[in-house]
C-alpha cells in the first residue's frame, strides 16, 4: 500500500545511496552488553526467550550498535571506504 511515509523514506534512500552510502540490513538481535553501551536513559530490554546465542539474545534498541559491527568487520578486511546508512 502506498504512503507518503514510504515514498518519503524511498526518496531519502535513494538521496543517500547517490552520495555514495550503502545501505546495510542488520540482524534485530544484538547482545546485552551492546545493548547497553548505547542508552542515553534507561530502557527496558527485550529478551529472547530461547537465544540462539548469547550474542543474539535482546531486541536492539539502537541501530548504533549494528553499523558498529558492520563497520568493524569491514575494517578488520582492510576495506578503508565504508560509507553506510
């Protein structure tokens, strides 16, 4: 169905990836502690009930921790570019 919301969000997208960005999907899973790292007030966290891991065990809250680990995995390939949104 169509919104101005997803048109406005399409557009953006589209903004970003032409200034040369990449988009990345991220898991919805992070661990505890990443969680935490990145709280400006103190949140309830979201706890899977039956982890695969440790490290896929509450709902992130921030997107910060993700493009993190994105950021940091390319790094430790030597990739020197990383533009993402």
């Amino acid at each position: 169905m169509y919104t101005p919301k997803k048109d406005y969000i399409k557009k953006v997208k589209k903004e970003l990836m032409a200034s040369g960005l990449s988009e990345v999907i991220t898991y919805s899973l992070i661990s505890e502690e990443e969680s935490k790292q990145f709280i400006n007030e103190e949140k309830e966290l979201v706890y899977l009930m039956d982890p695969i891991s440790k490290d896929k065990s509450v709902m992130r809250n921030s997107l910060i921790p993700s493009l993190l680990n994105v950021y940091n995995y390319n790094s430790a390939r030597k990739i020197k570019d990383i533009s993402i949104f």
